[in-house]
C-alpha cells in the first residue's frame, strides 16, 4: 500500500509553480479538483474500501464524507435492497416490528393525516385504608408549554372503601369547571382522561397509609394531531404538508416491490417472500429508508480518505498529475480572461493526461510481494517431468 498525502502539499505545488499570492479564495474548489482527478486517475489506490455506522433520522441518513460507491448496506442480520421505483423519497413505510403496527396502514399506505390520540393515566388503590389516612394526587399538565399544576387531598373517614374514595377524587377533579382533563371512575381505580390531544399530563401520587397503596400508569400516551395541510396548524398540532397527490409525499406507499399480507410476515422481518422488507434509495446526498426511521445501520463504500481535518488524501504517486490537474483548472479562467495562451492551455491539459496515465500505470504495477505471490501460482500450474523419462 502507497502513503497518502494530504492536498494540502499539492496545493503548495500549485502555489509554488504558479506563483500564486493569495489562494483564500480558491482552497475549497481545489479540494474538489483533486478528488476529481483521483476518480479520473482511477486506479485501485485511489479509493479505499470504508465499513462504517450512520445514525438514521427520520427515515434517512446523509452520506458519508468521501463517499465514492456503494457496496452494502446492512441493518442487523440483513443486507437492505435498493427499490428501483421511480418515487423513492418517501421517508415513511411498513415497520420491522410487530403485525401490530400494521394498522396504521391502509391498502400499503401510511396515513399521515392522523387526529392523534389524549393522554390517559389511572391511578389504583389497593385496599385496605385506615381511617385518618391522607391520600394526595397531583396532576401536572403541560398545554403546549402552559403547566398548570393541581393537587388534590382526602382524609379517609369512617365507612369509606375502595368505591368511596375513589367517588370522592372523581367529584372534587370534574365539580372544578376548566380542567384539561375530566376523572372517569373504575371498580378499584380511576382514570383521567386529556380533553384533546394536545394536552401533557405528568401524575404523582402519595398517601400516608401503612395498609392501603396508590400507584398511577400511563395507559395511553398523548399522540399529536397530525394535518394534511399547507398552513400552520392549530395550537401545537403538527404539521404534514402535502404536495400534489400525483407524488411520494401525499401518501407513503410501502418501497417493497412484493406484494404485502400479514400472513408473509415472520419475525417482522420477511414480506412477501423478499429477504428483508426494509428498502432504501439514494437521492441528493441522503440515503433514504421505507421502514428504518431512527436508528443505526452498517455501510460498506468505497471512499475518498481524508486526514484530521476533512481534507482529501491521495496515493503518493498521484501528486504530479494532481498538481497538473489543479493547474489546468485555475488556469482555465485565466484563459477566459485573455491571460494566457490557448498554446498554453493546450500543453498545461496534454500534460495532465500524461501525467494521469503514468499516475494510474505506477498504481496498478505490482509490488515485489505480488510478484512473488504470482510466480507461486504460475509454478503451480507447470506439469511435473515424468518419471519414465529418467
């Protein structure tokens, strides 16, 4: 394996032969000459092949710094297929998880117009209170940013089971007119239920009972309305804007180019006889997934190498055709500006091709070890004497 260089020195060789004062302004675009004339030299040292870890956010992922080419891409135990449909962008998709979550499509769309759902806790007792026990619930709700906080209090009196306190709490929280919530009682517990979706609720709980316990759960978690709508939504909704319903973002039908039944389902990870139901797609520096919306997964390129700082690495035996390269470049608007020659012009770009071809010659010579490694196999192939000749 050749050393890399950083274009840092071939910038250098660019300012040295030019005689260049002042390249502040032009340091980004040769970063990008030389990476075009590494791909262009093309030899196996131009690249190296690169394993490695992108965090997936809302159905996609940028590409890697450098990236050249796509080997694989792989989530868990599975390998992920491209889809080949021309609407690619969809960003949402069937879920690996369970046959469950699959309701919330409907004939292999998902549905981004969604009324959401209110958040409901229940609060259970457990039996048996003392008289004289202090039981207190306190309710934080968060209305898009307004908290309000209400605590409420009872003294068990003589008399009072399990349906007693209970009917006790439920009156004190609906008697108050303005609540974002209402208490809809149980057999041995109560629940209270948002008015909308938009509303947050947090609940403690406490008593000074040895006997009797009280504990709270979430049962349903609040769920944002989602609009299929160009304008700001109500209060806190989120919104979902549509394009036209010619294209990916009005509906998210499924990338799969099988045929979806629950019945195909295994594991969550097998659809219709496909290997993996996961499918993705390559648009404008993003890797685009139809059923990966936040996680990790593995790619496999080939790259550009960079050093510390981002900036390219290229092979050794690069550096001169490089530099020719970048060159030509910066000389191209020169000549435009009447500058230099067109006879110039003409030597600076016959000499980067020469230049590229012995570039791309030397990287692909093998080395010592290879040849030796070659002169083995061909050895191997030549036929022994045979033994009646002696």
């Amino acid at each position: 394996m050749n050393n890399k260089v950083s274009i840092r020195r071939i910038i250098g060789n660019v300012v040295a032969k030019l005689q260049l004062t002042d390249v502040s302004s032009s340091i980004s675009n040769m970063a990008d000459w030389a990476t075009e004339a590494e791909m262009k030299i093309g030899s196996r040292a131009s690249y190296e092949s690169v394993e490695c870890e992108l965090e997936v956010k809302k159905f996609r992922t940028c590409l890697p710094a450098g990236f050249v080419r796509l080997k694989a891409i792989k989530s868990g135990g599975h390998i992920l297929d491209v889809t080949n449909k021309d609407f690619t962008q969809f960003h949402k998709g069937v879920s690996l998880s369970t046959v469950e979550d699959n309701s919330k499509f409907i004939a292999g769309n998902k549905v981004l117009s969604n009324p959401g759902q209110p958040n409901v806790h229940q609060i259970d007792f457990v039996p048996v209170f003392q008289v004289g026990d202090v039981i207190t619930i306190s309710v934080t709700n968060d209305n898009c940013g307004d908290a309000t906080i209400n605590s409420f209090t009872y003294i068990v009196s003589p008399g009072d089971g399990i349906t007693e306190i209970i009917a006790e709490f439920v009156n004190q929280i609906n008697i108050i007119g303005g609540l974002p919530y209402t208490a809809v009682p149980g057999s041995d517990f109560f629940q209270l239920i948002a008015v909308n979706n938009l509303i947050n609720m947090q609940v403690t709980v406490h008593t000074t009972s040895i006997t009797g316990a009280i504990s709270t759960q979430v049962i349903s978690r609040r769920i944002l309305p989602t609009e299929s709508s160009t304008q700001k939504g109500e209060n806190c909704a989120v919104v979902i804007k549509e394009g036209s319903e010619n294209l990916a973002s009005k509906s998210a039908a499924l990338l799969n180019d099988n045929t979806y039944s629950e019945s195909s389902v295994s594991n969550g990870n097998n659809i219709g006889g496909s290997p993996s139901v996961s499918k993705f797609s390559i648009q404008n520096g993003y890797i685009h997934f139809n059923a990966i919306e936040n996680g990790k997964i593995g790619i496999s390129y080939w790259g550009i190498m960079t050093d510390e700082e981002g900036w390219p690495l290229v092979d050794e035996l690069h550096v001169d055709a490089i530099t020719q390269y970048l060159m030509w470049q910066y000389e191209i608007a020169n000549f435009r500006k009447g500058k230099v020659s067109s006879q110039y012009m003409q030597w600076v770009e016959q000499r980067w091709y020469t230049l590229c071809g012995q570039a791309r010659g030397d990287s692909e010579m093998v080395d010592t070890q290879e040849l030796k490694y070659l002169a083995n196999m061909w050895n191997q192939f030549i036929p022994l004497p045979n033994k009646n000749l002696f």
